[in-house]
C-alpha cells in the first residue's frame, strides 16, 4: 500500500475518527485507526465497539487531485501516535508506505517515520445495515435537536436506559426526548421524507455528543437509518454508527400537565439571569435551590437563602401573570440549562402547584418542551 494525500485532509479526518477511539478498550487493536486505500480514495475507521466513525477522503473532488494512490491496500496504526505525527508534519503532503510485516513509514519533506502497524483483517468490521428505515433531515437542524435535549440524559448508570436520548418517528414527524427522572426535554421537528410505521429507539447520549461535535452547521441533508441494535448517520464523506441502548423507554406523555394553575410568561434573557445571580450564594454542593414566588403587579420574586453564607433577592418583571399565586423551590441548575437552550426571547411557564412539575416553553413554539420537577423545602 503506497499513497500521497494532502496533509489538511488527512488531519480533518484523523480527527473526526479519533472521537471514537479510546484507550480504554479489552480489544487491544480498537487503539488504532484503520486505515484502507482503493483507487477511490482513502477510508479512515475508528470505533470503541459503541459508536464507529467511518470518514472517506476521495481521490479527486471538482477535478482536484486530493490523494494519489500508488498501490492500494489496508493498515492499522496506533491512533494516538498516528494522530500526533500528521498534525506535525512539516509539509502540505504526507506519503504513506506499508511495507512487509505491517511496518509503515510516514514521510513529509524531510520528515521520516516508521510506524509498526498491525493487520487490518484483524480490525472488526463495521455492522452491515440494510436500508430500509432511512429519514432525513437538516445537519443544523439535527444538532439543534442533540443541542435542546442531550444536556437532561441520566448520567448515572442506575437506569441505563435514561443515559440516551429517545427518538421517535412517525408519519413525517421526529420526537427527541431525554430526561433524568428530575427533569424532562422534548422536541419535535418534521422530517423530510414520510416513513410508514413508526420507529421508537434509544441512542446513547454520549454518542450524539460526539456526533454533534463532528457535524457542520450546514442545511445539507443527513441521512438516518434505524435498525434493531444500531443506527447509521449519513453525512457526506462520513459514516455514524451508534449502537442502540437495549430495554423501552418510559412513556413520558403522562409527566406532562395537561392543565395549569399559575401561568408566567417572561423576558427569557432576564428571568436566566436572575436566577444565575440568585444561584450564587446557592452554589454549596447539592443545595443549589433557588426560590420563587409570584407578586402583585405582574412581578416575580427570585430568592435564595443559605444561613451559613447569606441571602439575595431579586425582582423581576413579568410580562403576565395569570392565576394563582405561587411560591416554588427548583434547583437553579436544572432551570438554567433548560432557559440556555430554548429559542426565542420570551417564555412561558406553566405551574401545576409548588410540588408539581411545571413546565417551560417558548411563547409561541410548541416544537419545544422543557418539564422540571419542584425541590421539596421544608
């Protein structure tokens, strides 16, 4: 195997890869990134068994040479010190060499490197996927959705099934949602395409972060394709596995209040920050509780009180107030990612009663749902 590529590319794509690369692994040659040539181009594969990142680099793109390919065939090189190397080559070009035995040698202008590789028949190969369940969206628009429900996955292990995100397809409508069991986020976009029957499965949250962090903020379509144990991310020039998290998903749809009796509609801008400033004396460990209560004359009072340190209250202005009067505690954290994520200046936020969960919206956007559960303080 004998090729010469252009440096920039190479690095694009070591790095995308490496984000499934771990050195935390019981099969020794996952440390390494697989790499295979054809007169195509160049195929990078890295993978932890739970996601795999597959990224092509093609051989020509608009008439423009990007690899030349001398003689094709496959290796696997550590991934670590192989990412390391291309970064820090000093020329545009790299040329890569395999010789007997898997020993590789890197060569950028007067640069030269000998890598030991390893077999690339070894290397596992990726899941087969037949493609019938495929859906599409925009690149932006998907990352909006990891971006507004990602952040309430579980981060503890007790109840596997609450680290991912729940994705739901029907007719042509897509629902993401996550929650922790103390708080909940869902949102619904429309797909691109109507599918018949409808899909259910959990994707592992830590997997859409990592395909977030991958994917350009573009309108092109990416394609996704379901199957039983797996799902596939289509990009151009780039493949997504994750594999799905295995059990159902709790039914969410009775958590949230159909009715209200306090309704708050607020400056989201403000409301935010004033419930970080109250937040500050609230930091110690688990008691980050912040206080609210409704006043007259459309104002809301956020307080919060720490014997040891102090207290602070502030007062904000509603833009209304209908109902009952109110007074709730809510972790301020839990508040805080929730209003980061939510699009739109005002909000809307509908109390059920101060041990209730209540529930925030953007004013006039119902593809948005942020449900928060109340800190029970005696």
């Amino acid at each position: 195997m004998r090729f010469i590529i252009q440096r920039d590319r190479l690095v694009h794509s070591v790095q995308e890869v490496m984000k499934a690369v771990t050195s935390r692994t019981t099969i020794p040659i996952l440390t390494g990134i697989k790499i295979s040539v054809t007169t195509e181009g160049v195929t990078l594969t890295g993978s932890d068994s739970d996601i795999s990142i597959q990224s092509f680099i093609p051989a020509e793109v608009d008439g423009d040479e990007i690899v030349e390919v001398k003689n094709s065939g496959g290796i696997v090189l550590n991934a670590r010190f192989f990412s390391e190397i291309v970064k820090k080559l000093p020329m545009d070009t790299v040329e890569i060499e395999v010789e007997n035995n898997f020993q590789t040698i890197i060569r950028s202008g007067k640069a030269e490197f000998n890598l030991n590789g390893l077999d690339p028949e070894e290397y596992p190969h990726l899941p087969i996927i037949e493609e019938e369940n495929i859906f599409k969206l925009p690149t932006d628009l998907l990352k909006t959705l990891i971006r507004q429900t990602g952040f309430a996955v579980s981060t503890s292990e007790t109840r596997p099934i609450l680290t991912g995100v729940n994705l739901k397809v029907q007719d042509d409508e897509l629902t993401c949602i996550a929650t922790d069991s103390h708080r909940l986020a869902m949102r619904t976009a429309k797909i691109e395409n109507k599918i018949t029957g409808t899909y259910s499965v959990v994707i592992p949250g830590k997997s859409l972060n990592e395909l977030s962090k991958i994917l350009d903020d573009t309108n092109e379509l990416i394609e996704i394709v379901i199957t039983d144990n797996q799902v596939l991310f289509k990009a151009e020039n780039l493949l997504f596995f994750s594999r799905l998290l295995e059990g159902n998903y709790p039914d969410t749809s009775r958590l949230i209040p159909s009715d209200s009796k306090t309704d708050v509609t607020v400056h989201t801008k403000d409301f935010l920050q004033a419930i970080d400033r109250a937040s500050l004396l609230a930091r110690e460990g688990r008691n980050n509780v912040v206080k609210l209560t409704t006043l007259e004359g459309r104002i809301i009072e956020v307080s919060s009180n720490t014997p040891e340190i102090g207290k602070v209250i502030e007062e904000v202005q509603a833009e209304a107030i209908e109902g009952e009067d109110l007074k709730i505690s809510f972790s301020a954290k839990f508040v805080m990612d929730a209003l980061k994520v939510l699009e739109g200046s005002d909000i809307k936020i509908n109390f059920t009663g101060a041990m209730r969960p209540f529930v925030i919206r953007p004013l006039h956007d119902d593809s948005m749902l942020q449900l928060i559960l109340p800190v029970r303080t005696y």
